[in-house]
C-alpha cells in the first residue's frame, strides 16, 4: 500500500528498510525520501516504522532464547 504518494513510497519499502538495519524514523525517512514533500503521510509513515522496528526486535530477541 502507498504510504506516501509524493515520493511513491510504500509500507513495504518502509518495513525492508527496517529489515535492512534502519532503527528509527530519521533513517527510514533519509532513505525513501517519505514525508520530505507535502509530509501528510508522517504520522502514518511513523505509525509503520515503529511497528516494524518493533517486530524487528522481537525476532533477534527470539533468535537468543536457548534452553537451560
């Protein structure tokens, strides 16, 4: 889905910048150029990093779980 139509950046470019080590917003908005124009999609924009971010600490969280 389009996040933002300005720079035609979509939720999935959003969530693999965050698979490719982006952690917060200022990174993600760096390398998509999302919400640098018209910026009505930031707070939605923001809404999917931090979602993503989130799900990405959990999986390398899950990945240090070892039994005892």
């Amino acid at each position: 889905m389009y996040v933002c139509v300005c720079k035609g950046v979509t939720d999935h470019q959003i969530r693999q910048q965050v698979s490719d080590g982006a952690r917060s917003w200022q990174e993600v908005r760096e390398a998509t150029g999302c919400a640098t124009q018209c910026g009505k999609c930031a707070c939605f924009a923001k809404s999917v990093t931090r979602e993503a971010v989130h799900e990405a600490r959990l999986e390398a969280s899950a990945g240090l779980a070892y039994a005892v």
